[in-house]
C-alpha cells in the first residue's frame, strides 16, 4: 500500500466531486490525498517572479486552490498535496497511478465514447493503469454519507476474479456496509421451448447453477471478512443490466477489467462501458488477472 490517493482535476464540477469523494476515501484510508492538474502549456515560474508574468497559469492554480480549499472545508485534518505538472495529462495521471492506491476521476458519462473529464483520456486511463480508477459524476451539494447504502460488485464467473473481489470486499468492510455481489447470466438454450416460451422448470435449474457457482466464488472471501454482510444475486439477463439494477442507493458500483496481453490492444468490456453511461453512484474499475 502506498497510501496515496490522487484525483485529476480540470476545474469542472465533476473533477471537483472527484476531489471531494477522494478526500473522504483518503480519510477512510488514513491516506494522503493528491490533488494533480497537468497541463503542456504550464509555464516555469521563476523564483521571485510577480504573478503578472505568470498570468497563463492563473487558471491551473484557480483550479487547484479552489480544489484544495473545498476539500479543507470538509476535511480540514486530511493531509492534502497539491501537484501542478507541466506536461500531457495522460502521461502525467499515467505516472502519478504508479505512485497511488487509487486514480480518481471526474466522469460526465455523455456520448456513445463515454467522454470523461480531462478531455477523453479517461478511458484510456483506464486500459494503461495497473491501479484501480474511480470515476466520479457531478455530485450535489451534499452527497450521501458513507454508511448510508452499500457497495456492489458485478461478478462475471467467467474466470478467477480476486483483485476485484478483494477490493469489494475491504471497501465494504472500510466502509461497515453490505456488499451486494450480482452476477448477470443468459438464460441456457435448453430452458427455452419449441414455441419460443421458457420452461420454468429448466430456467429455475439454471438459475442454481449459476447460484451455486457464486456462493462458491464468494466463500473464501466471506470467510476472511466475516463483518461483511453479502447479498448475493443471481439474475438471467444480460450481465450489463442485470448490474445496473438496484444501484440507486449504491455508495459504489466496482466492476472488473481483466488485464490482456501486451499483444493485444488494450480495451474495456461492454459491462464497463454500460456502468460508466448509466450508473448513478461513481464507479470502481478494477484491473484483476
């Protein structure tokens, strides 16, 4: 653990909710929370310069400082660094998640390319850090506080998830709310009839199948956090919705990205692209083997 938080900013209110949902994730930590705007225009200050030679950079640190003093007023004992990069942003977060335990990120989840904040690097973010990202929408004034819902994790099955199941699990326990862990799954061929109904017999099979396989995945995890309640689902539909259910009072939604080969190009799934666009609450992408 490094126990180091950074959040990108760009002076929109959705990087400023990012701000402020990372402060009270560094708090949960007992983390440092880094605030970092990178821009490839920032100038070199010379030591003693007066501020009217540097008037390029009076929005880089407005948007820093006025990051810097919301997360003050809120946590006034976290300690906060403030990182102003001269240099690409992607290059800049892409170096500061080497160093953090979290990426946030402001997310305005517009357009069929999911557009982040920060321009619409997010999503290549996302492929390139080694870390899990938390993507952020513009929050109201006063968001819900933690402990007043639960978090959930969507369970794909396919193949061993422990990075993500780990981090769902101690986000849960941080955070002393139940953790409700979906898995979506098709409904088997063979539960369909000739005339195109479902045989209720054979949909309910399928539908242990499916739960027998998820208590299975989670009974390790349940056993090294016995604090956790866990709500576990099972529902035969596509994975993508049958995620998105229920999480109107969700405190986090965490999906997995699985980590690919060097060969191949680096992507997101459509379960990911789903709860960037429709999710209500910020979501967790979590890279995992």
């Amino acid at each position: 653990m490094k126990d180091l938080i950074t959040v990108g900013l760009d002076g929109t209110l959705q990087s400023l909710s990012a701000a402020l949902w990372a402060a009270r994730e560094a708090e949960l930590r007992k983390a440092r929370l880094r605030l970092l705007h990178a821009w490839i225009l920032l100038g070199r200050e010379p030591t003693g310069a007066p501020p009217t030679e540097a008037e390029e950079d009076h929005w880089p640190h407005r948007i820093t400082e006025e990051a810097q003093a919301a997360v003050a007023s809120s946590h006034p004992d976290l300690p906060v660094d403030v990182s102003l990069v001269r240099g690409d942003p992607l290059d800049a977060l892409a170096k500061a998640a080497e160093q953090s335990d979290l990426l946030v990120l402001g997310s305005r989840g517009l357009g069929a390319a999911a557009r982040f904040t920060l321009g619409e690097i997010g999503l290549e973010l996302v492929t390139r850090t080694a870390i899990p990202t938390i993507l952020v929408r513009a929050q109201p004034d006063t968001p819900p506080s933690i402990g007043s819902g639960n978090v959930t994790v969507g369970v794909s099955l396919h193949a061993a998830c422990d990075g993500l199941l780990a981090f769902a699990f101690e986000t849960a326990s941080r955070r002393a709310v139940a953790l409700r862990a979906v898995h979506g799954r098709h409904l088997s061929a063979y539960a369909y009839n000739r005339g195109g109904g479902v045989d209720r017999t054979a949909a309910e099979e399928s539908a242990q199948i499916a739960r027998d396989e998820l208590a299975a995945a989670l009974r390790p995890w349940r056993a090294k956090f016995p604090d956790v309640h866990v709500d576990e689902q099972v529902i035969l539909e596509s994975p993508a919705p049958a995620l998105l259910h229920g999480t109107a009072n969700a405190e986090l939604l965490m999906v997995g990205r699985r980590h690919r080969g060097r060969l191949l190009p680096p992507r997101i799934g459509h379960v990911v692209q789903a709860a960037v666009h429709h999710a209500p609450c910020p979501v967790a992408i979590v890279p995992h083997d």
